[in-house]
C-alpha cells in the first residue's frame, strides 16, 4: 500500500538551533515554531521518507493526526502533496444525484458513474427526481434507484431524502449536469483517514470547451475553487465547497441534521458552515475531478451569479459569526491607504510615504531574520515584502470591485477621481486573474466577463440585502497578520 507523500514547498527549510525548531518560508516570509515530534516528521520527509513509515517507527503518534497536521501545513503552504494514499478497504459510497428536467444531463451524469473506478459492492446510486416533468424513473435498475417527487421541493430537500434512503458510510453528492472522472472516488475518499476530516470536496473543471464563455468559466466559474489544497475547522472563516462534488461523512451529515428545507440558493454554503462550527474539519482538494456543464450563454451566466449574490444576505443573517475577514499589518494597510489617496486626490505627494514604509519594513523585518539566523539577500526580503504589498492591494481592490463598482462610478459623478480609482481597481484584479488562472482568451475578452459577472453578483448581493432587510454581507473584519 502507497501512503500519502509530502515534500517541503519551493521556498521553505527547516532549521534546528538552541532555540527550538523552525519551519522558515522565504516567499512569502514566515517563521513557523514546530514541536520537536512534528520537526521530526518534516525531517523524514524531507530526506524521502513517507508518512507511513514514519508512523510505524513511533507507533505512539497517530498516523491519522499526523496527516491531518500534514494537511493543514499544505494548506497554508509550507508544504506539498506528492502522493495521494492508497487504501485496501475503500468505505461504502452513496452517490445522490438530484435531477429536475434535465433528462439528457442525467443520461450523461449516470454513464460517467457506471465507469467509475470504484469496487461495485462498495458503491449504491441513487437520483432523486425533484418533480421533473420528463420520465426519469426509465434510467432506475439494478445498480441505480430512483425516488420521484410528484411536486418539486429543491435540491436541499432531496439530497436529505436522498440520505434518508441509502446506506453508505461516504454520502457523494454529484449534480445531474455533472460528469464524474474515472477516478472521482478513489482520488478523495483516502483524505477522510484525516483526524477530524468529515468533508472533502473536489475539483470541478468546465465540461465545455469551445467559445469564449467556455474558457472564462473553465477558470472562473464559483463552483471552480481552483488547484490550492484548502482546509478549515471551526473559524469565522467563510471557506465551503459546492455540492456539485462533495462527499461527506454519513455521521458527519446527521450530526449537521442535512441541508436546510427550503433553501434553494447557497444551500450548500450554509450546510459547509454548520458542519465546519460543530468541530468538523472541511477540505478541498484540487482531484477526484467533474466535469460541469455550465450555463454557456452569457445571459443564463449573469443571471445565475446574480441569484449566487441575493443569497449572501440571508446566509450572513443566519450564520453572523462568518465575516469576509482581511490579514492586514499596519505596513501594508499605510501603503495601500497612501495609494488610494494618491488616486483619489489626484495629488502625489502621499505616494512618498511608501518608500519610506517599505524601509522601515525591510529593517524590521531583516532584524526578524537575524534574530533567527536567516540569511536572506536583500533582493530577496524587498522581493517577498513588496509581493505582501501587492496580494493585500489586490485582495482590497477585488473586495471594492466585487461589493462597491457600481457605487464607485456613481459617486464619481460627484468625485471624478472615483472613476480613476475604479479603473485602476478593474485593472489591477483583472490582470492578476487573467495571469494567473491563463483562461486561454484574449486580455480583452476576459476583461468584459470579468466586469459583467461583477457586476451581477453585486446587483445580486444588494438586491437580496434590501428584500430581507438585513445587509451583513458588507460587514468586514481586519486581522493583524
């Protein structure tokens, strides 16, 4: 059997002196204090050594809530994942498809199941027809059930009748416009050997490929969550995972009592929220891939980012310990401040402030460095420094593009620096999503779906904060980082 392998990230080393034990990131620039069992590990794995193995030598230490604290450190990047475990006995697996009128979608979800590489007698599959006019019951058989409801009541209700009428340890929740990957199963149920760990959720990637729409929502659709591991347990943190490919812990599930009756939109970020505040860990991992059949016409696209948008506010309302939280240090937040009010006042003169915080930065930070016997070359602390900069910049403009572009260019007809400010913040996200996630487009053309879907989500947010009266989806909260 092949456990799970990790390596140390580009950029990071372990370090041993007088002190304690250190795990050192150079980009960007941290210093993590590490227990001497826990440096031991990162020891063995850097010289090749797998998790395994390492257990075996100290059967004192949970192999289990080793891979958990492994996992939590890729997460936040000090390490990588090599190698997915393998596992004899793989648990049993209820895959629950909810289906309203998309007959066809169906056909194609349910012959990608009958390919999955995946034990037979491990593996029951069950469609939910949520009142579909067309005849869905023509797809059941022996290895696939079907439970039709005369009137439709949502997918939220019918993935818990779902749940209700299956027998599986892991409960898969696919979407009927979704086509699983051979390997969709065997990739993701080994991270649920992680401690703590009753979800993981995995990569979804476009179905089509074609025109332009395509490619901008083969790296920007929602239920996207890109190829960072993700983890989180029970913080005010807003992290989730959609249910077009989810699997969950049956015990997990029912200790959450299901997905909340009635709710059609976010459904599946407010079940992510309360299982993650009842002690559970929730993990995304960039594998066990689907392919998803997005709305392909721009108009459908908009429409459905708008309705994504008007459930924030009755999410936020309910769950009022999430806020949209920023890690800002006084550094970063004087240089963006000193930025904005250049912009804003049309004057430079407050852009001298940043070089003279950047220097006082790279002093602190290079007496950080020393104190811990880190040799890095100048170029290297300005390099990471000013990368700290501009994440944060970007971060703080994505937010004001998300949340406030409508309200920006409408007050620049009081403030026309608005208008400037607004731009230079379009342009500064867009650039950085555009190099980042290559959506193989012209600049130009992800540029105008870039601005568009903005635009709907945020017309959405607003509208679904003014019908519940209640508009704690623009609460935001500073953390030091």
């Amino acid at each position: 059997m092949k456990g799970f392998g990790f390596s140390l990230a580009d950029n990071t080393c372990l370090r041993e002196d007088a002190d304690g034990y250190f795990l050192l990131s150079r980009i960007p620039l941290r210093i993590l204090r590490l227990n001497k069992s826990l440096f031991r590990l990162l020891k063995h794995l850097q010289e090749g050594g797998g998790l395994s193995e390492f257990a075996s030598q100290n059967p004192r230490l949970s192999e289990w809530h080793l891979l958990r604290g492994l996992l939590s450190l890729t997460s936040r990047g000090y390490l990588k994942l090599e190698r997915i475990g393998e596992i004899e006995d793989y648990p049993s697996v209820s895959v629950i498809v909810p289906v309203r009128d998309q007959v066809e979608d169906l056909l194609d979800c349910l012959i990608s199941l009958a390919g999955l590489d995946y034990p037979e007698d491990k593996l029951e599959i069950l469609v939910v027809d949520d009142g579909s006019e067309g005849d869905i019951s023509q797809y059941a058989s022996s290895e696939i059930k079907v439970i039709r409801l005369v009137e439709s009541r949502g997918p939220a209700v019918c993935r818990n009748i779902g749940v209700a009428n299956t027998d599986g340890d892991i409960l898969a929740f696919l979407d009927a416009d979704c086509i699983a990957r051979e390997n969709w199963l065997k990739e993701i149920t080994p991270f649920f050997q992680a401690e703590t760990v009753s979800a993981v959720g995995g990569y979804v990637e476009g179905y089509y490929k074609d025109g332009f729409l395509d490619r901008y929502e083969e790296v920007s659709s929602p239920l996207n969550m890109g190829k960072r591991l993700l983890l989180e347990g029970n913080s005010e943190s807003t992290f989730y995972v959609p249910t077009a490919n989810l699997l969950v812990d049956r015990e997990a599930f029912m200790q959450t009592r299901g997905f909340t009756p009635g709710m059609y939109i976010g459904e599946d970020v407010d079940f992510c929220w309360r299982l993650r505040n009842l002690g559970n860990t929730l993990l995304y991992v960039p594998y066990g891939r689907v392919a998803h059949k997005h709305r392909n016409s721009p108009d459908k696209m908009l429409a459905r980012r708008c309705d994504y948008g008007t459930s924030e506010a009755s999410l936020y309302r309910y769950h009022r310990d999430k806020k949209k939280t920023f890690l800002i240090s006084i550094y970063t937040g004087l240089l963006f401040l000193a930025l904005a009010l250049a912009v804003l006042l049309l004057n430079p003169y407050p852009l001298i402030a940043i070089p003279l915080v950047f220097a006082f930065d790279v002093s602190r930070k290079s007496a950080t460095l020393k104190k811990y016997k880190m040799a890095l070359a100048f170029r290297q602390i300005a390099y990471s420094i000013l990368r700290s900069y501009l994440s944060f910049s970007y971060f703080a403009f994505f937010h004001l593009v998300r949340y406030y572009l409508i309200l920006i260019f409408a007050l620049g007809f009081l403030l026309n620096s608005l208008w400037l400010f607004g731009v230079l913040a379009i342009l500064l996200t867009s650039i950085v999503d555009y190099s980042v996630k290559k959506p193989g487009l012209l600049y130009p053309v992800f540029l105008l779906f870039y601005v568009l879907e903005h635009l709907a989500y945020q017309i959405g947010v607003f509208w679904g904060c003014l019908k519940l009266r209640y508009f704690g989806s623009y609460i935001i909260s500073f953390k030091r980082a």
